[in-house]
C-alpha cells in the first residue's frame, strides 16, 4: 500500500529522478576524473623514466662503459630496485649489467612486464631503451606505484559514490516524504470540503515556496467559495422566508372565497385579489430569475459601447411625467454633449436607472425633487440619482442590496425589494462600483462606470 502511494508520489519521483541524474552525473564526472588522472600519472611517469635514462647516460661516454657497468650495478642493487629496472645488454641481447636482462627492445618508451625480463614479481615496466655504443640500455620503473595511486582514487570514488548516494537516497525520500505529507495536507482539505465542512483550509508552512503559494491561492478560492455558498443558503432561505406571507396570504383568500362561496355569497373580489395575488408571486420568481441571469454573466458577450448621455436624457423625458404624476419633480444636470461611452448592455443599463428613479418616486413624498447627473473623472464617468426624500439609515445602506430586503417603513408600499438586487447585478456585470450616501436630505445613489473608447467608423 505504501509502496504503491509512493510510487505514485510525484515528489518522490522527483526525488527518485533527481537522485538518478546525480548517481549517473557523479559516475560520469568520476570516470573523466579518473582517466585525467591515469593519464596524468602515466605522463608523469613517461617523463620520470626518460629523465633516469638521461641522468645515467649523461655522465658516461661510450667508451667509458667500465664506469657506466659499475654504475649499472650498484642503482640494480639499490633498496628500491624491486621498483626499477636497470639493463645493460649487449647487440645479441647477453647481460653485461643490471637488475634485469631486458630484451632488445626499439629506442624510446615500451612497456613490458616483470615476467617478460625474468623478474619474480607481478608488475609492468615502463622503460626507456637506447644504445651506448653498440650495448643497449634499458631503464625503466615499475607501474605499481601510479597503480597504487589509481587504487586508492578508485576506492576513494567508490567509497564517496557510495556515501553520496545513500545521502541522496535517504535525502530524497525525506525531501519527497516531506512534500508528500503537505500535498496530503491539500487532498485532506478538498476532501473536507467536498463532505461539507466548508471552513476547512490548507495549513501553510510559513516558507512561502510553491506549495505556500499554491495553498494560498486554493485557500482564497476557497473563501470566495464559502462565502458564496454561504450567501446563496441565505438567499435560499430569504426568499423561502419572504414568499410564505403571500403565499399565506393567497391560501387565506382562497379559503374566504370558498366558505363565501359556500353561503352563496358573490366572490369574484376575493378571486380578483387571489389573482393579484400570485401575479406578484409571479413577478417575484420572474425577478429572481433575472438577477440570477444576470448574475451567471452570459450577457457581457452582447456589451455594445451605450451612450449614457443619450440613456439616461431618454429615460428622464419618460420618467418626467411620472413624477409629475406623484407631485415630484425629476431633472437632469446634463454635461455637455461629446461621447459619454460606456461597454455594456442598453437594455440592463436603462432597467438599473429606471430601478433607481422608480424607487424615489415610490419612496419619497410629494413635493420630493430627483435630480441626476453625468460627470467625468479621467476614464471614469459617474452618473448620480439623488433624492430629497428620507433616505436610507448608514446601517441599512449595505442590507438593502439583499434580495426581498425591505425598510421597515416600506413594507406598506408596493414592491417586492428586489429593485436594488437587480442594480446591484447590473452593476456588477459592468464591472461599476456602486455607493449609497446622503444626499444631506435624502438618498445619493453613484454609479461609476469605465469609459469606453470610440469606435472608430
Ligand atoms: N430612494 C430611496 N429612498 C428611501 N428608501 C429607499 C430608496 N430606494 C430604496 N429604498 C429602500 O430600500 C429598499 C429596497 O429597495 P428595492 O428597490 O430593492 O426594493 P423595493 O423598491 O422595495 O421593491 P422593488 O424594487 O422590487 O419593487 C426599499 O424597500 C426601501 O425601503
Ligand atoms: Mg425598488
């Protein structure tokens, strides 16, 4: 089971794959290291027994071979002469002198073997042979030194390839085991949260690495997530909560109808608010639907550059009269004329106004006077809607944006409270940031859009 995890781990592949590339690396470096340093040795060498050859032909001239012989003599019997070779032989190859009868060999460097020229030991030579006259000199020194030296690189590299690789081996299963146990961490809290516990969060180590900032990421989606989630069950159970009075309300006037009916008594009032009734259930579900709509985005494929000057000057010339009706006055401080673009979607953007005016014509008193706005801030335009009616309290400003949320004082009037949710999805899906504040008597509600640029013809 546990090989098999593990298997799988991609740390521990990693590690694994590393841990082979540095075997395979090191083993690479060490044959290059070692053939640098046989060669070197042997070049060493090479020179080494060119010089002996020098050194002992130098001092003795061809017809001095009685001092050369005796010369030849004592280095064949120095202490080290098991490491040396010294022969003096002559042109048809008998011993005149040395520690060995070397055969005739060519002038210049050879290599020959202790056995080739009769000594009892098991090592190569690498000698230097020439003529002194017509005898022929051989000096030479034994490879078991450069041998030595290669053994012990051998065993030194041998050794550390073993140690470096337990290090690596041991190393990388820690490394991966480690990396391991915080991707457990993540598959944990995707579990977690997959069964429900919607507060459940990476644990970070603190170190800021990858992982770290991976985890982060997952865990800010995760917020955003569970705030969503969090949200959507308090609209759920708003809107299950808020359509029950009516719908109380319609069970109750299906039932006076029914006993009236019973007594013989006319019920077409009570079958007439019935139908008013569910038309406002109707309309309810109907607007519900809509901001969700609205809310999934698919709209912002169809933005279009929308003149808000031209929007909201149309608007205000139908929107006059209504207020005229209700005794209030509506106006608008309009900028001058030039291109007031935004991206967006005619069509939303005259429903979020028309929300925004018909909730001050609904809310305020008579005599309440709406003015609106366009000004431009660099690439921002603000369009304003401002009323002299009661306004919103500070506390409820961030409230009235929920779905079916009411003041109090409203709930008389007619609406359903999901004017302002609408705004607000409007709003969202053109990226503009919407304020509520006083209007030092009444209601100031902004909108800030991007400015779009124009197309060109
Ligand atoms: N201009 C305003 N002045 C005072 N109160 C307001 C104003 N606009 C909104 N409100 C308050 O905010 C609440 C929510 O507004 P919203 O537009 O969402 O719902 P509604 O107007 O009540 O109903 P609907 O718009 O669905 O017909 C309103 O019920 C009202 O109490
Ligand atoms: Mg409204």
């Amino acid at each position: 089971m546990l090989r098999a995890r593990l298997h799988r781990s991609t740390p521990f592949r990693l590690a694994l794959a590393f841990g082979l590339l540095f075997i395979l690396g090191f083993l690479i470096s060490g044959l290059i290291t070692y053939q640098y340093l046989k060669r070197e040795l042997m070049g060493s060498l090479d020179t080494s027994v060119t010089e002996m050859y020098a050194v002992t032909t130098s001092n003795y001239a061809p017809n001095d071979m009685e001092d050369l012989v005796a010369a030849i003599e004592a280095y064949g019997k120095h202490p080290t002469s098991d490491e040396r070779v010294f022969s003096l032989v002559d042109p048809s190859g008998r011993r005149i002198a040395g520690n060995a009868t070397v055969p005739l060999l060519p002038d210049g460097l050879a290599s020959i073997t202790a056995q080739e020229i009769g000594l009892p030991i098991n090592t190569t030579f690498r000698v230097f042979s020439g003529s002194i006259g017509e005898n022929h000199l051989t000096v030479g020194r034994s490879l078991s030194e450069t041998d030595d030296f290669e053994d012990i690189a051998l065993f030194s590299f041998a050794w550390v390839a073993v140690l470096t690789i337990a290090f690596a081996a041991v190393g990388g299963v820690l490394l991966a085991h480690r990396a391991q146990r915080r991707l457990d961490g993540v598959v944990e809290t995707m579990v977690d949260i997959s069964n429900g516990r919607m507060q459940a969060r990476i644990p970070l180590s603190g170190r800021r690495d990858d992982i770290d900032l991976l985890s982060i990421q997952i865990n800010d989606a995760l917020e955003r997530l569970s705030r969503l989630v969090e949200s959507m069950r308090q609209v759920s159970a708003d809107i299950a909560h808020d359509l029950k009075t009516p719908l109380n309300r319609l069970k109750m006037t299906i039932q006076d109808a029914m006993s009236r009916n019973e007594q013989g008594e006319p019920i077409e009032d009570l079958l007439a608010d019935a139908l008013g009734e569910s038309d406002q259930i109707n309309a309810t579900f109907e607007a519900l639907l809509r901001i969700s709509q609205i809310e999934a985005g698919g709209r912002k494929a169809r933005f279009r550059p929308v003149d808000l000057l031209d929007l909201m000057t149309e608007i205000v010339e139908v929107y006059a009269d209504v207020a005229e009706d209700n005794g209030q006055s509506l106006t608008f401080a309009a900028p001058p004329a030039g291109t007031w673009l935004v991206s967006g979607d005619r069509e939303l953007l005259t429903q979020l106004f028309v929300n925004l005016i018909e909730n001050a014509i609904n809310h305020c008193q008579p005599d309440t006077r709406i003015n609106l706005s366009l000004t431009a801030a660099e690439s921002i335009l603000i369009a304003t809607v401002r009323d002299t009616g009661p306004g919103i309290p500070e506390a409820e400003r961030a409230k009235v944006f929920r779905r079916l949320y009411r003041l109090d004082k409203s709930r008389s009037t007619p609406g359903s409270g999901l004017g302002l949710s609408l705004v607000r999805a409007i709003a969202d899906l053109h990226g503009a940031d919407i304020t509520l504040a006083d209007n030092e008597r009444g209601l100031m509600v902004s909108l800030s859009l991007a400015r779009a640029k124009p197309v060109a013809q």
